[in-house]
C-alpha cells in the first residue's frame, strides 16, 4: 500500500460553520488513519485553538500552526520545534506607524502569550480560546521577545492603506494577508512563512513524496498548500483563486467535502 499524508485546514475546510467535525468526515479520517496514512492538522489558529480537534481525530502527528510559523509534535518532544517568529523591532516599527493609519488595536502572539495594545472585546473573544496568558499594555515596552504572529485590527478604509504600507517598507521580512469579511485584520507572520513550509517538514520526516500529499482548504492563507500538494483539493466553499490553483474541488464543508473525496480517492 502507497502511504499518504493527507493535510487538513480547519476553519471552513475540516470544520462545519458550527465548528465541529461532521461523524461521516471524521469516520472517514479514522479509516485513512487505520489503513495506514497520515493525517496532520495546518491551520492559522495556535496550538491551543486547535489542540482539542487534534484529540478529537486521536493524532499522533505533528501540527502545524500559525500557517506554519510554529509545527511542533505535542506528543514527541524529540521531533524538535520549528519556530518561525517576526522580528521584535520590525514589529516596533509596525506599532509606530499604526497611528498614522489610525489602527484600532494590535496584537501580538508569542506562541501561546496574547499581547493586546488596546482593550479589545471583540478580539478577546476570539482569542481567549485555550486560555492564554493574555497582557494588555503598550507593545513597544511589553513585548519582550520576537513574535510569532501580528494582527492589525483596522477599519475598512484604512486597511488597503496598512496593506500597502507593509508590502512597500517590510516586503523583504514579512508575509501580510487580510482577513475574510466581515473582520478588518491584517495578520503578518515572517516572510516565507507558510502551511507548504510546515507540511514540507512534515511529509519529509516520513519520507512521504509530494505527490502522495493530499492537502484541502479553502482560503487565502491556503494557497501555498494547495499548490505544493500532489492532491490540492478546494473546498465547494473556497474563494475563487484557490479553486484555480487546485487540482481538484470537493464538496463544502457543510456536505462532508473531506470525507467524500478521501472515501473515493483512498477507496475507503
């Protein structure tokens, strides 16, 4: 039998709107997984937004987080941890400038530590799952070591503007891509910085080729993935350009997309 290494995007690709996982998807994952292939986890979230889907499939498999500034193997330390973080003073510069474009908040994540300039409820929501260590404070005098991710929280005016600025003064160092609607979030990890960079590390630690890779997703942020993969499979819900790099589209993730394509490729 030819092994696979199958890798999954969660929000909008592995996960329904309700953030579970469907019972047919995930009955088919634990046959590919019986059957001998291999299942990794690729996401934009940090580890401790992502660890219970990990327990949930039963991995014994690296992850990779932060869209691959951060893969780690949480049940070998051995496998060792490549971490991937932005430049401190970069990002201080990125702070300084934020009042011009009149940025509502910044956030910064050192692995697990959430770092907010401003009180933000709304981002707090969306952070606090897994509970982090969370510190509210100027940027510039708190943060002490290179982070892992940014995120500019902006209005839609001055997005474009922030976009612009980044691509212009810190292309060489920095990877920036927007948020889906209807967040106005500028999310920035260290240029080069990518899922393909995490899953790489991961498909050659089990000397799997890429063309046994099977990859879905269905944002921006899945991009490189998709096109690295041997099998770059889109969501029926993936924005447009994924579906034109992919090799293949499935259905959403709201009709088992995953699982369907998996049971008919891997003949499970």
């Amino acid at each position: 039998m030819e092994q696979y290494l199958i890798a999954l995007d969660l929000d909008g690709t592995l996960l329904k709107e309700d953030k579970t996982i469907s019972p047919l998807t995930k009955e088919v994952i634990f046959r590919a997984k019986a059957a001998g292939h291999l299942v990794v986890i690729a996401t934009g979230r940090p580890y401790r937004a992502s660890k219970m889907y990990y327990e949930q499939l039963e991995l014994t498999t690296p992850i990779i987080n932060f869209n691959g500034a951060f893969v780690h193997h949480p049940k070998d330390d051995a496998w060792g941890m490549y971490h991937s973080p932005l430049q401190l003073e970069t990002v201080k510069e990125i702070i300084e400038v934020g009042e011009t474009y009149r940025v509502k908040n910044i956030l910064a994540e050192v692995m697990d530590d959430v770092y907010f300039h401003e009180h933000d409820e709304k981002l707090l929501d969306i952070v606090k799952l897994g509970n982090p260590k969370i510190e509210i404070g100027d940027l510039r005098q708190m943060l002490k070591a290179d982070p892992t991710s940014v995120l500019i929280h902006s209005d839609e005016q001055h997005a474009d503007d922030i976009q612009h600025y980044l691509s212009s003064v810190h292309a060489n160092v920095l990877h920036h891509r927007r948020w889906a609607a209807p967040w106005h979030i500028i999310e920035i990890v260290r240029t080069g910085v990518h899922k393909a960079f995490g899953l790489q590390l991961v498909a050659e630690y089990y000397q799997i080729p890429q063309e046994r890779v099977i990859a879905f997703g269905d944002e921006d942020n899945d991009l490189e993935m998709i096109e690295w993969a041997g099998y770059g499979v889109a969501m029926g819900n993936a924005i447009e350009p994924l579906k034109q790099v992919a090799n293949d589209v499935t259905k959403t993730n709201e009709e088992d997309g995953i699982g369907v394509y998996l049971k008919a490729l891997l003949k499970l």
